[in-house]
C-alpha cells in the first residue's frame, strides 16, 4: 500500500515529497480528515508508437495487388524506360544526353 500523508504535511513539504517520488518512483496518498483524497505519482512520458503494425487492422487489401495492370506509365509511351540511367553522385535517374534530358522534361 502506498504511504498516506495529511494534507497538512503534504503542503508543507511539497517540494521535498515532488522531488521524493521522481527519485524512487513511488506512490503517495494525500489525505484530508483521515479520507485518501489524492494519489502523487511520477510522471511516465507517453510511449512513442512502434511504426511497423501500426496500421495493423485498419487498412484492408482489396483486389490483387501483385498482378500488373492495364495502364501504360508516362515514361512507356514516350519510351523513355531504357534511356534513364543512375547518377552516382545525386542517386537520382538522368537521362543520357540532351537530346533525351528534353524528351524527359517536355
């Protein structure tokens, strides 16, 4: 059972009793009249989601998502797939030459 303290005793000593429970982590029952009128605990900061399963049970898969559709990418119908190659230093896709850099932007 958590230690009780009058209320009294509690306003007296406010400071030490805060600075008493953060450090150990126990709980304090303040009285009024002898009736338990108030718990002091210490403070748990909120825990932080775990990210993987978070929408575990709230999205729902409808359909196949594995099997190709039937819509042709901007990059298909203008054949630009096999003309854009991997820049090392910037990690993005360019194209090869001018010529195609034009072809890409419009």
């Amino acid at each position: 059972m958590s230690p009780l303290i009058k209320a009294s005793e509690f306003k007296a000593k406010c400071l030490a009793l805060l600075d008493e429970v953060e450090r150990t982590g126990d709980h304090l029952v303040i009285t009024k009249k002898g009736k338990p009128v108030a718990e002091l605990v210490p403070h748990k900061p909120p825990k932080k989601p775990e990210l993987f399963g978070l929408l575990k049970g709230r999205l729902e898969i409808v359909g196949d998502i594995i099997s190709p559709i039937d819509v042709e990418w901007e990059c298909h119908k203008k054949n630009l797939g096999p003309l854009l190659t991997r820049d090392s230093r910037t990690r993005l896709l360019q194209p090869h030459s001018r010529k195609q850099r034009h072809l890409v932007d419009g």
